[in-house]
C-alpha cells in the first residue's frame, strides 16, 4: 500500500501483563515495504505534524504515528485511574513495531511519548534501530532532579489559571487550547487546529476523557518506576535529541542533558520552537531523522 491509512486499528492481545487486548489506533504513510519509522504519540498521533510524517514518507520511510492508550482511537477504559505503567506503554510500541513488521523501527517520542520511547529503546533495544526524542525530558512527570530546569513557573501559573472549558463544546476546547499555546509560545493556530481534530477523534465529552486527549493529564497518574534516567548510557541506537530553544515546559536543559547522557547523540536545538514542532522547522527535523536512520 502506498499514500495515507487513516483510523486503523491494530490489536495487541494479552501482550501487556494483565492489560488483555489492547487496540492502538494508528495513521500510516508512505510505502508498506520502506524502513519503517514509529512515532508515539504524545498523548495523541496529532502532536506530530502532518507535513513532517509527509516529509519522511518522501523520504523513503513508512512511516506509523499512533495514540497512546486512553487518547484518540486506542483502548480508552478509565483515564483517571489507569491500570497499566510507563513500562507497559514501552511494551506497546515495541510489539507494535513487531505487528507492523519490516524489521526494527526508528523509534521517535515527543513530550511524554519521549518518555515512552526512552524507556522502550533501554527495555526493548532489538525493536528498533534509531532514536528520536523531541521535546522531552529524561524523568518521569512530577519533581524533577536538581541538575534539570523545571517548567517555567510563571507560565505554568498562566497556563493552569484558566478556566476549564466545556468539554462538550468543540470551539470553546478549540479556544481553549489556542489560548495555551499562546501562553507556552506555541502557534495558537495550528493548535486551534489540531485540538479540533483531537475533539472530533474524542471518544466522549466526559472531562477525564478529554483531558486525556488535551492535555495528557493521565501521565501524571501512571507508575513511571522506576527511574530511568541512569541507564540511558546503555543505549546504543544512533540517537537525535531535538529541542526547542522556547520550551517553557520543558526547559532546553532537559533536551541537552539527554543529548549528553545517550553515547553518540546528535542535539538539534530549534531557535524559534516551543513545545511543538512549527511549521517552518517540519524540514530541518525531517532531514535530520532521515539522516539517522
């Protein structure tokens, strides 16, 4: 198959302990039998643009973007009390690499699908062959390390003093995520956008349901033990660390000391990107994962 598949849904059965069958939904582009290149959603496959998964697929990659569990087309059961971990997220994309076939994927995370990515690269290393992480950070959600900058309070206190919208109305979510993109320096366009398309791909209004969706609250929520961060020295999948100079959620030091501590990776900061990848860097980053793999 060559060009676009969108909505399919493919089945994991039994393979994260205790999860019984778990549907992923995912987007395909490109050619079946090119190298294939995995993108885990961070929470949902919308937070990879269109014009880049585009961009590698003319690049010669198949490439798969997918929603996380509880977000988009996935298997939604309870977002406010999820009953599986980080590491059955790792193990999701490392069987979903497997049902894809073609060999081992280059892996790429972005956000808290970064943090998916890392700790699958260090339990799942034979599953793939490269890795991407992009605006992410190397310890779970919550404190962080002293060494590491956490998110900017000013604008956290911005971002979290606005009022919820009603979830059951798609332009007031719509605003409601342009509003902070703005706040995180964001295009609060291309994000009106995008929550409109996550709106429509919602299973339910249900204000869990949505701020799964949204905002990707259910990470705060998972077990993300234990730590990571001092095994990313035991990776050795050519790896890509982009980062946007902007990110006030994510600070840039995250993204360098990623870069510092995976032997051999590349770091592409984006001078004029936040929290998400903008438009007019779609090729730089583009160019960059091709080059890795």
């Amino acid at each position: 198959m060559t060009g676009i598949s969108t909505d399919i849904a493919v089945s994991l059965d039994g393979f994260a302990a205790g999860a019984g069958e778990i549907t992923l939904g995912i987007e395909a582009f490109g050619d079946d039998d090119a190298p294939l290149v995995l993108l885990v959603g961070g929470t949902t496959m919308l937070s990879w643009p269109d014009a880049l998964c585009e961009r590698l697929a003319a690049g010669g990659r198949r490439v798969v973007r997918y929603d996380l569990r509880d977000s988009g087309r996935s298997t939604t059961t309870d977002p406010e009390a999820p009953a599986y971990t980080l590491r059955d997220l790792a193990a999701d994309a490392a069987a979903l690499a497997g049902a894809l076939g073609a060999g081992p994927a280059h892996l790429a995370g972005i956000g808290v699908g970064g943090m998916v990515a890392q700790v699958a690269a260090l339990d799942h290393p034979a599953a793939f062959s490269a890795l991407t992480l992009i605006g992410t950070r190397p310890v779970a959600p919550g404190p962080t390390d002293d060494d590491l900058p956490d998110h900017d309070p000013a604008t956290m206190g911005r971002l979290f003093a606005r009022p919820m919208p009603d979830w059951a109305d798609r332009e007031a979510v719509a605003e409601f995520a342009a509003g902070g993109a703005e706040v995180l320096g964001d295009d609060p366009a291309a994000a009106r956008a995008t929550a409109a398309r996550i709106w429509d791909r919602t299973p339910g209004t249900a204000p869990p349901v949505q701020l799964a969706n949204q905002l990707g609250l259910v990470f705060s929520k998972l077990d993300c033990t234990p730590r990571w961060r001092e095994r990313l020295p035991e990776i050795e999948l050519p790896a890509l660390v982009v980062h946007g100079r902007r990110n006030r959620f994510f600070p840039v030091g995250n993204g360098e000391a990623l870069a510092r501590e995976i032997p051999g990776a590349r770091l592409l900061v984006l001078d004029r990107a936040a929290t998400a990848i903008p438009g007019p860097a779609v090729g730089e980053v583009a160019e960059a994962m091709l080059a890795l793999g």
